[in-house]
C-alpha cells in the first residue's frame, strides 16, 4: 500500500519541526515492517501562512525524501487546505492529521491495518476530551447532538483525523460545492467504514487556529450546508408568533376594558412592531444566509490555488480536481 500523510498548516512555525519528526518515525516504521510501500510520503500544506512556515517546510523536502510541500497562493481556510492536500498527494490511502499534534499519531497504524483489511474510510474518533476546557467539552458534545436532531450523518467526536482509500478521494472529487464540511461530506459516500479510538492531548506548541468566533462560524457552516430545517424553523415561528398573538390579545383588552389602565396608542403600535419585528428580521436573517450560500455555489470560483510545490515530483492537481499534471520543484521554479 502506498500511504500519503496529509498535514494542512496554518501559521505552526512553533510545532512543525516536532510534527514532521513524528510522522517521519511512523512512515518510516511503516516502511521498514512492510506496512506501506517505500515511495509513501508525508504532504505538507501551508495554507497561506504569514510566519515561517514555508520557509520551515522548504528545507525540509530537501532533507527528507519522505517530505513533499504544497503551497497554496492564499489562505483558503482549514477545509479547502485540506482538500488541496487530498486532491494532490499520490498514494493508495492517504491519511489526513492537524498539525497541532493533539490527534495521536500512533494510531496510524491502526489505520493502515483496518485499510489493509478492506476499509475504506477510517475514522479516527477522540475517546475523551480531558485536556479541552469545560466550555469547548460542553458545546462540542452539544453541536453532535444538533447535528443528530438536525438529521445530518456525522461522526461524533471525529475531528479530520481519518484515513480514506484512492476511489474514495476519487468520488470525493465529485462534490464541487464551495462551503465545506468535510466531517458531513465523507459519511455520505458510503463504502465500508471503521473507528480506531486514541485520548487527545494538549496543543503541542502555538496557538489554537479555532477561536470561538471561528468553532461557532463553522458550526453554523455545518448546519446550513446540510440541513434545511433552520428555514423550516421560519415556519414554526411564524405559528408560534401566531397563536401567541392570541392571549397578548386578549391581555392587552383586559388592560383596557377591565382595569382601564392603558396608555392609548401603546399596545397597538410598540407591541406588534418589536415582536413581529424581531421575529422577520430572524427570519429574513436565515434566508439571507442560504441565499448568500447559493450566490458563492454558483459563482463556481476555484476552492483553492496551488502557488507551488517542493519536494521532487509531486501530483498537481486543478482547482477543481478533474486534471493532473506532474510537475517537479526545478520546473515550477
């Protein structure tokens, strides 16, 4: 089996040399047990980074051989560096793994012999979350429970730990759409599955790319891209709005009739203008959030642009995965 490691990065100057000297040990672990073949490498991807990191991942390629770089013109998000890594590593399988060292890099070979045995998608699914704080804990676990009762297949606690086989990339590269989630968009293609289970650990070194303006951004991302039910939702309220309408109606009466202690004019006009108000600007809110979806689907511009890659020859593929050509460093240089 030939293995490819796909590490996206983002600004990991602090962590990238620890990251690199691990993954080198396994691949190479792998290699000398016969595991995976001698021509397996690791790919790392430098999502338009503003440190050192590229300058890091350079010397590297020309270090190791096992080593490829990908450099993309721009930062492009988590998701889409990722895809830019699966779309051009060449391997049989191809594992992909955060920089950040918090996935245990281990468990890589349990991955390789559940592939090895047929699977061809293998999560990797966190055990427990000691090291994330009580808050991040509880609003983890409470976004894959929405996700369930949204009726969205995704895999509880698995991050974008996961080792997927060459026919699954392919038919991965299928899906054009430009707002990713990849932890929504893997489950749906089938093909046979299995878990290995590891604790993870505190960031190695830096700091976290996932900020709470970010975890929720991505949330919201994940809900509106495969579920309708918050434009459902519309309809609910507007019932709901509705029916509350009628015992409002009927204080607002008593007020008046029965203990005379109205101020003319106020419940017809403040009331109805703040309720039904806040409730269309909601509702406006979340229509304007599909549409803004649809108006970058149709656009159709490139999810990511590869600027250059180092390390010997290396699979160079179009923005939108339906051609290769093979270029080497000296060439793109």
């Amino acid at each position: 089996m030939k293995l490819a490691i796909v590490v996206p990065c983002y600004n990991e100057q602090e962590v990238l040399a620890e990251t690199s000297r691990r993954l080198l040990l396994v691949l190479q672990r792998l290699k000398r047990l016969n595991h995976v073949s001698k021509d397996s490498h690791i790919y790392l991807v430098d999502d338009g980074s503003s440190d050192d990191t590229w300058q890091l991942i350079e010397p590297m390629t020309r270090a190791h051989d096992e080593i490829q770089g990908i450099k993309l013109s721009r930062n492009y998000g988590h998701q889409s560096a990722l895809l830019a890594g699966l779309f051009n590593a060449d391997g049989d399988a191809i594992i992909s793994i955060d920089a950040d060292l918090q996935d245990d890099v281990e468990v890589i070979d349990e991955m390789v012999s559940a592939a090895k045995k047929g699977a061809d998608i293998v999560y990797g699914v966190r055990r427990e979350r000691e090291f994330d704080t009580p808050f991040k804990r509880r609003t983890a676990l409470g976004f894959y429970r929405l996700m369930s009762m949204l009726g969205i297949n995704i895999v509880a606690n698995h991050a974008d730990y996961r080792l997927m086989s060459r026919r699954v990339i392919e038919h991965l590269k299928q899906f054009e759409e430009v707002n990713l989630f990849l932890r929504g968009l893997v489950p749906l293609l089938g093909f046979k599955t299995e878990k290995v289970y590891y604790s993870r650990t505190e960031r190695f070194a830096g700091e976290t790319k996932y900020p709470l303006k970010k975890m929720l951004g991505f949330a919201w991302d994940a809900i509106t891209s495969f579920s309708v039910d918050p434009l459902r939702l519309n309809t609910v309220i507007g019932y709901i709005t509705a029916l509350t309408s009628v015992p409002l109606t009927m204080w607002v009466l008593a007020v008046k009739y029965l203990f005379d202690a109205a101020i003319p004019g106020w419940a017809s006009t403040v009331l109805p203008l703040y309720f039904l108000g806040g409730i269309q600007l909601i509702a406006i809110g979340v229509i304007g959030e599909y549409l803004g979806k649809m108006y970058k689907e149709v656009k159709r511009r490139p999810r990511f642009i590869v600027e250059t890659v180092a390390g010997g020859y290396s699979m160079l593929q179009s923005v939108n995965g339906k051609q290769a050509i093979y270029v080497s460093e000296e060439e793109i240089i």
